[in-house]
C-alpha cells in the first residue's frame, strides 16, 4: 500500500475520534457540566483580550454617539435661541400696542374735553431747527383738514395747520418762532400772548411777552388757551410758568413757560374742527 494512502486513512481516522470526542465532551458538558470551571477560568484568560479587541469599536461607538450629541445640543440650542428670539419680538409687538392703546386713551380723553368732532392724525415726520419747529401728518384735503386748523394731544396745544396737501398736511409747532398763541393765566386770569421761541437751547420753551411785574405771575401757573381770535378750544392746557425773568429797566418780565404737549414725541395727535367747540372746557390746574 501506497505511504499516501496511509496517511489519508489515518487523517480521516483522526478526525473521526475527534469529532467523535467532541460530541462526547458536549454531551458530557451538556447533562454534568464537568467543565464548567474549565470554561469560567477560559473566559477569565480571554476577557482582556476580548476588552482589547473591542476597545476600538466602543472608542468609535462612543465618538460617534458624542458627536450625534453635540451636534443634537448645538441644533437644539439654534432653535431655543430663534424660539426666545420671536418671542421678544411678539413681546414687544404686544408692549408697542399696550403703549399704543394707552395713548389712543388718552386721546380719546382730550376729544372728549374738546367737542364731539375730532379725528386721529398720525406723525410722519418731525422738522426741528432754530426757525422751524414743525410736523408732517398724515391727513389732509381729502379728510377735510384745513389751514389755521388747530392741533392738540392729550396733554395740551400741539400748533396750527399751515400747509394742506391732499393727503397729508403741515403742522406749525407752538414752539416755532412764528407761532402765537392767545393764552391766558389759570390763577390770576391775565390774558397775553405765548410766542414761540425757536432757539436751540429752549426748544420746548415759550415767550409770554408784555407782562407786567404787578401781575403776580408765578412759576407753576398753568396756561391755557384763552379762546380770542377762535382758533382753538378755550381753556385748553398750553404750558406751565417755569421761569419769571424781571427784565431790568422795563416795566416787563420775561416769562418761560413749558409747553404741556409732547411736541417732538407725538406718533399721533388730533385735528379739531372748530365748528363743534361749544362749550367752555375745565381745566385742573394742579395738572
């Protein structure tokens, strides 16, 4: 006989008696557990091999899992900014009508003390300098806005209507240098005329000239309109004394007044229509 075929009689003889030997094992192992102990000291040995060959494979799991992190906190983070961003912006959506609505109160208050036909103007714009203290509104011809027309806010005079275009107009401050105003004192009555000054410094200031020293004007006095000439209201708040300058060698005092309305800060004011004024208004002087 061939060596060869020796030798392949007796590869197939081995691996007969050890498939043979393995089943027997698994039985054995199976129904007794005689290698138990053998098996838990195996795994003890092969554990940190294990732990080693695995490192790797939870070193990235645990990458991957703290870049998905960061990248979730990171968008997470983007869309609670853009959440808190709309909802300042609806706050203050919500403050601006607050503050819109407490204005329209107050002028509704002022139309009430003025007669029955008023209409609401917006501010478009605000034309300040040494010689011009004026608004632009948006009302004019087509709303029935004419020249001389008297404007007011809530807390007192705002000026005349000067220029009327077809939908806007042109509202002279009382404040301009152009501007007077017949005026008369609360407490002691005296009437005079408050002239607008215009200067730079005193922007919100008025000149109350020809007053004599004897009439006892007094800083805190209230203004108001005194109803001559029939362009505005009568009694309606203008301003309060601030300052009784005696102009030395003239029987005059020069007399600032602050004016009461909110003239350069205004976003709406009213037109009045001089035709409804018919009853004479109350003013609180301790306004």
């Amino acid at each position: 006989m061939k060596p060869s075929i020796i030798e392949g009689r007796t590869l197939t003889v081995r691996t007969v008696v050890f498939v043979l030997a393995s089943i027997a094992l698994m039985v054995v192992d199976r129904r007794l557990d005689y290698l138990g102990t053998v098996r838990t000291h195996l795994l003890a040995l092969v554990y940190p091999i294990q732990y080693l060959v695995n490192l790797p494979v939870k070193a990235g799991q645990w990458l991957s899992m703290s870049a998905t992190s960061r990248i979730n906190l990171l968008e997470e983070n983007a869309q609670l900014r853009e959440e808190n961003l709309h909802l300042q912006v609806t706050l203050q959506k919500f403050q601006d009508l607050k503050s819109e609505n407490e204005r329209l109160r107050r002028l509704l208050g002022a139309s009430v003390r003025v007669g029955e036909r008023v209409q609401v103007a917006e501010v478009l714009a605000v034309e300040l300098g040494p010689s011009r203290r004026k608004i632009l509104i948006d009302k004019g011809k087509n709303h029935g806005v004419f020249i001389d027309q008297p404007v007011i806010d809530a807390q007192g005079v705002m000026g005349l209507v000067v220029h009327v275009g077809p939908v806007s107009s042109t509202v002279m401050l009382i404040t301009d240098p152009d501007h007077e105003l017949p005026v008369q004192v609360i407490r002691t009555g005296l009437r005079t005329v408050a002239k607008g000054m215009g200067t730079v410094n005193r922007l919100s200031l008025l000149y109350l000239s020809n007053i004599g020293l004897n009439t006892g004007i007094k800083v805190g006095d209230l203004i108001v309109t005194s109803g001559v000439g029939g362009k505005f209201p009568k009694s309606y708040p203008v301003g309060t004394v601030i300052e009784v300058i005696p102009d030395i060698g003239k029987p005059y005092a020069q007399v600032h007044a602050l004016p009461r309305a909110a003239l350069e800060r205004n976003r709406e004011v009213l037109l009045v229509w001089k035709s409804v004024v018919s009853e004479q208004l109350s003013v609180n002087s301790e306004q």
